[in-house]
C-alpha cells in the first residue's frame, strides 16, 4: 500500500522549483495560481534567496504549490493514504480531493500572512531534538516554558517558544539528547502563540465547499483517518495552533499496511523519519523531476498492493 506525504515549512531550499517548472504547462500552471493568490511563486521558487523564502506569508504557499505540481507530475496515482506535516496538510488535502487546487493555495496564502502577523507579536522560534527519550524530553520542555510543537517520532522532537526560551534550551539540553538543531522557521508554529491565526483561518474557511476526502486522510491531529471533508478543514484550522502528531500519523500509516511511501517537493525530511520509525517500508523523495521514473516504477509495485 502506498502513502503519499507532502513536507512542513522548512523544506523549501532557494531554487528548488527551477528543474519543475521546466516540465510541460507547469510554469503556465504556476503563473494562474500565482495571479489568483497575488503572489509571485515562480520568483519565489526560482529566484528568491533564502531569508526571502523563510518568511512564513512566502513559504507556506510556495511548499503547497510545490507539492501539488509534483504529484500532478507523477501522473493518475492512487494512493491508499496520504497526509502532510503542518502546511502539508493542505497539500494532503489537494490530493484527497477535499480541496480543489487554487482552493488549497488561497487557504494557504490566508494562513501563511495570518501565522506571519501572529509570530511577529513576540520573537519565537523551533528547534528540533534529536536523540533522547521523548517521555523526559517533553518534561524538560514543559520546565523551559516550551512546547512539543511537533512529536515527529524516530526519536525527534521539535521545541518552540520565545527566542530566550529556546537559548536556554540549546544550554541545557534533555538528558539523552544529542543535539539542538534551530530550524529555519520565524515562529513558534503549533503553540499557543499562534492562537491569533486560529480566527482569521477559520473565516477564510467558511468560504470553502470542501468534498469528502476520495482517499484516506490521516490527521496531524491525533493520526486518525478523517473521512468528512468539513472535518478536515476544521481541523486545518485549528492545527495552526496544536502540536503536530506525526508520529501517530507514522503509526497508522503501519497499521493500514503501508508498504511504500513517497514524499512530494521538496521531498527528504519525512522519508528520513519514515526510514528510521517504518522499517521495512519502501521510501522515495521527490526532489527534481530526476526522482519521477523511480517514483513511478515504486508507484506501480505498491499503489494496488
């Protein structure tokens, strides 16, 4: 069985969609999505530095868009479940079919400036654990004032808070930990300093006409399968300010029988958790349009199986 992920802010490297949009229609595709968010994705993705797409309103609809195209790129793929991390969610949501594709990108868009006006009230930031026992890690945190904003499993776990928070995190790591990586993200995504988002999201959703989802969806939430459209984009909305569960997204993905995973533009952060917590699951990520024959030979052993 094949899951399809999609990656979380962070991702998104300068020039990384530059090698897609030389793919047939895909940089007419880019341009019409890029008129209908008023944001110029194909600079973005092409031209930009990396402080440019650091910032969150930049980021979030440029990972979207990304994700979309090079799914699109795979051809008619059935999955059996797909999800994302964080704004991953929503690319997730595009290929379950809850959102229609410019859909996804004006939600996305209405997120990224929301969470970006959000971060600005107070400086916050993540940073990532690697190693460690989680069970005293979240305790560690919890002493610091920060939050287990994202569980990912595979022995990692991503702090956020205020920048002092954080400081003192990096000089007094949990017993266990090997490192204290800051990630290249300007807020403390998935916590309670991002509850200013949460309303503006939840207006921009009402606008929406989601569908149910035509393959499993699995939540960030809780990693349970959503089967209810509406369902989903309640629970898109109100994400932005709980903790990801990817590890319990991780476990279902077991649970259903996984047996391969592809992780879509700019693919490597969820194969490598896949790698270390789904042993025995078959792992691709999409990096340039290089990756597709392999995608597609991984995709026709497994999508049916």
């Amino acid at each position: 069985m094949l899951v399809l992920v999609a990656p979380g802010q962070g991702a998104q490297t300068p020039g990384f969609l530059t090698p897609w949009l030389e793919l047939p229609g895909a940089a007419d595709r880019v341009a019409a999505w890029s008129d209908a968010i008023g944001l110029d994705l194909v600079h973005y993705g092409t031209q930009a530095d990396a402080d440019a797409i650091r910032d969150t309103a930049v980021a979030q609809p440029l990972l979207v868009a990304a994700g979309i195209l090079s799914a699109a790129a795979l051809g008619d793929v059935a999955p059996g479940a797909v999800a994302g991390h964080s704004v991953g969610e929503i690319t997730a949501a595009a290929f379950a079919g809850v959102l229609g594709d410019t859909a996804a990108l004006t939600l996305v868009r209405r997120r990224g400036l929301a969470m970006a006006e959000a971060a600005a009230i107070t400086a916050t930031g993540m940073s990532a654990l690697l190693g460690g026992d989680p069970e005293v890690s979240v305790a560690h945190l919890e002493k610091l004032g920060l939050t287990p904003a994202n569980v990912n499993g595979a022995g990692q776990i991503v702090a956020a808070g205020t920048l002092e928070q954080l400081a003192e995190l990096a000089e007094n790591k949990p017993e266990g930990v090997r490192k204290v990586v800051p990630l290249k993200v300007a807020g403390a995504f998935h916590t309670s300093h991002m509850a200013p988002a949460v309303d503006r999201l939840a207006e921009a959703a009402k606008a929406l006409e989601p569908g149910d989802p035509k393959v499993t969806y699995v939540s960030n939430k809780d990693g349970r399968a959503v089967t209810s459209g509406a369902e989903v984009v309640e629970r898109l909305v109100g994400q932005v300010a709980n903790p990801v569960r990817w590890d319990l997204c991780m476990k279902t993905f077991e649970e259903l029988g996984a047996t391969a995973l592809i992780e879509v533009c700019p693919g490597g952060t969820l194969t490598g958790l896949a790698k270390r917590a789904l042993p025995g699951v078959r792992t691709l990520a999409l990096k340039t349009p290089d990756d597709l024959d392999a995608a597609r030979e991984l995709i026709a052993e497994h999508a049916n199986a």
